[in-house]
C-alpha cells in the first residue's frame, strides 16, 4: 500500500477506533451503569434502562447522519470528519466523571441520556463518513481489502473497549469497579481522540469527492435527491446492512451480558471469550474483503448470510447449553465470528459501488442510520425485554435468523457499480 494511502486510511480508522472504544464501553458496563444511574429493586429493570439509555445514542444516530453526510457531499468529506470526532470527545470526557443518581438525583439519568444522544449524533456522521473516505480513496482493484479497515477499525475499537472492560473487571474488585473504576476507561479514551484529530485535520480530500467538485456534479440538496431518485436502492443497502448491525450487536456487544446475567457466568470469562473471538472477527473480515476483491461482494456476502441462516439456532443452543462449558461457548462464538466477518468485509465497498459520487456520503450515512438505530442500537434492549417476557433464551437466535433471511434476500436483488 502507497504511503500516502496507508496515511489516509490509518486516519480514518483512528477516529472510528475512539467512538467504537466508547460505545463498547457503554455496552460491557451496562450493568454497573444501569444501577448507578437508573437505581431500582429489580436488576433486570436496571439493565433494560442502561439499555435503553444505549439505544437512545443510536435514536440520535440519524440526525448525525443527515447533518454530517449533506456536509460531506456539500463542504467535503475530510470536515465532516473532523467535526465527528470533537462531538464524540467533549460527551465522553463528561461521562467518565458524571455524578451518579445518589449525588444529584434524576439529574443524572437525564444528563447520561442527553450526553449519549450527542455522542449519537456523531457516531452517525463518522462511521459513513469514514467508509466513504477510506473506501473512495482506494484504487478499484484493491477496494474492498481497503474498504473493510473502516469497518476493522471499529471492531479494534469494541476490541479495545471489551478487553479494557474484561481487563478493569478482572483486576478490580467489584465494589472498587462500581464505585470508580468503571470511570477510568471513559476518560483514557480522550488521549486516541486527540492523535484522531490531529491526523484528520492533516490528510488530503477524498479524490473522488475532488473530482466531482471540479466537474460541477456537487447538488445543492443531496438527501432530497436520494430519497426521490434511489429509495429502492436506500430501501435494498437499509436490508442489507441489517445484517450487519443485528450480528455484531447481538453476538459481540449483548452476549457478554447474556452470559453473565442470564448463564450466570463469570463476568471475567465472558469478557475474555468476547475479546478472543473480536480478534478472529477482525480476521476473517479482512480475509473476506480481499476475497470480495477476486470473486464479488454479493458472492462473498452471500455465503456469510447463508452460514447465519444455517448456523446461529443450533450454535447458541449449544451456548445455551453449556453455562458448565466454557469451551463450547468459545468455540460456538468462533463458528458465528466466521460470519460476521465474512458478511463485514466487503460492506463498505458494495455500499460505496452502490451510490454515486454526488449524494454517496448522505446515502451511506441514511443508509447505516436506519439500519444501526432500528436493528442494531435496540438488538440488546428487544432481546433482554423478550427474554425477560418469554423465558426463553433462544431469543437472540431466533431474532438473527429472521434477519439474515431478509438480508440475503436483498443482497440477491442489489446492483452494484464497479466504476463507482
């Protein structure tokens, strides 16, 4: 990979690697935070308010996406960038020394909710910012391998957050972690926010975006344009994408909490399997976009669907099964990280070959912002609510195998252009 290039994408990714450390965070320390903040006599009512407080950034997520994607096809792709990255930055600084409902009352919660909608708004600006970024500045050959480091970096970011969580939870005796340990990841997460800006505010404009400009295609309203000219392809990538948020939400930020609340598993142990298995998803989904590069994103993306639709009911009767048997959890995880990378791996570059240039950031972003909020910021709130209601804990399974047959579905009847 050019220097140059390598610099660009290295960019992108830090700042991806910040908010998803810090959305991550939120997820694993849900419990604690859900009785800090949203006291209560039953604990399953806690963990559905911390929850619900979660899923309230991603309600957030698409005005973040309309805002920031109208200035990444109106003012440019590298501003829309380094706005997202100073939302996320002051919101999660205050998080790490917000006083608790027993200082200042229902103040707290209401502060907690209102500082997770800002970080919402800015997940959901830079996530399709970065994509389209990384991905648009990738020759057509090699675009899928560089594409998915928008998505990898993510998945480094909720690598950094389970594992720093996995880690506080091991070294730290329950009471300490309650009381402030939980705070001191919020707060380490400012310092990857600070080298993000810096190197966003230094690299080139996207050459896509450039190109466009000087040939005078840039349109003054590029959502209106989107939703009249391409809403069936909004309405196919939305289906699509999914997929994309229904497995890792389930399977990676909700099934720590599964494990612990409702197999009643160690807290460290299923911090420990999650971060072992986030390493294999980075993998495998790197190893899928270079694929998607020498045999086609709906081909390579095809089969992941499939493996979902085949694999995830009896796998999580397995973990279901086995509170008794930490080995079988691990391994049945691994078995679904195959995937969840293999489906990652070339989103980023079909969601890019899929819009042209002129309204590419505002549809990724309309895109992602639908799918995250709807399937993916209310996975673990709709799961621990029809677990709760059905006593059942096939819920989960049931939930992503229903998806991945309508994604499949939509992925079959998608176009793409390669000369995107």
């Amino acid at each position: 990979m050019p220097r140059k290039l390598a610099r660009t994408v290295v960019t992108s990714m830090m700042g991806n690697l910040f908010e998803w450390y810090d959305f991550a965070l939120f997820g694993y320390f849900a419990p604690i935070i859900g009785k800090l903040f949203f006291p209560s006599f039953d604990s399953i009512t806690q963990l559905l308010s911390a929850y619900g407080a979660f899923a309230a950034g991603y309600l957030a997520r698409p005005l973040g996406g309309l805002l920031f994607g109208y200035i990444g096809d109106r003012y440019g792709r590298k501003k829309a960038l380094v706005l997202t990255i100073l939302l996320m930055a002051i919101p999660t600084a205050i998080i790490g020394i917000l006083p608790t409902y027993n200082n200042i009352g229902i103040t707290a919660s209401v502060l907690l909710i209102a500082l997770r909608l800002l970080q919402g708004i800015s997940m959901g600006g830079n996530y399709a910012g970065s994509i389209t970024f990384t991905t648009e500045h990738s020759p057509e050959k090699n675009r899928g391998l560089i594409g998915s480091f928008a998505v990898t970096s993510c998945l480094m970011g909720l690598l950094l957050g389970s594992g720093t969580a996995g880690l506080f939870s091991s070294i730290f005796e329950p009471s300490q972690l309650e009381t402030w340990g939980w705070r001191i990841p919020f707060l380490a997460g400012i310092f990857i926010c600070v080298v993000g800006y810096y190197m966003r505010r230094t690299v080139p404009e996207s050459p896509a975006y450039e190109a466009a400009q000087q040939a005078g295609e840039l349109i003054k309203n590029p959502v209106r344009v989107l939703f009249k000219d391409y809403s069936l392809i909004l309405f196919l990538m939305v289906a699509v994408v999914m997929l994309h948020d229904l497995s890792f939400y389930i399977l990676f930020m909700y099934m720590p909490t599964h494990l612990t609340e409702f197999l009643f598993i160690d807290k460290s142990a299923a911090f420990t399997i999650n971060t072992l298995n986030m390493v294999f998803v980075i993998l495998f989904t790197m190893g899928s976009a270079w694929l998607s590069d020498r045999y086609g994103r709906k081909k390579v993306m095809g089969i992941a669907a499939a493996l979902f639709i085949l694999g995830t009911i009896p796998l999580l009767t397995i973990v279901n099964g086995s509170a008794n048997n930490l080995v079988y959890i691990f391994l049945a995880q691994t078995l679904l990280a195959v995937g969840v990378g293999g489906y990652f791996g070339p989103l980023p570059a079909l969601m890019v070959e899929a819009y042209p240039t002129k309204i590419r950031s505002s549809a990724i972003s309309a895109t992602t912002n639908i799918s995250g909020p709807v399937f993916g910021g209310t996975a673990p709130l709709v799961v621990t609510f029809l677990i709760n209601a059905t006593g059942t804990n096939m819920i989960p399974a049931y939930y992503l195998t229903a998806g991945a047959v309508i994604a499949l579905i939509a992925l079959i009847k998608i176009k793409i252009n390669h000369e995107a």
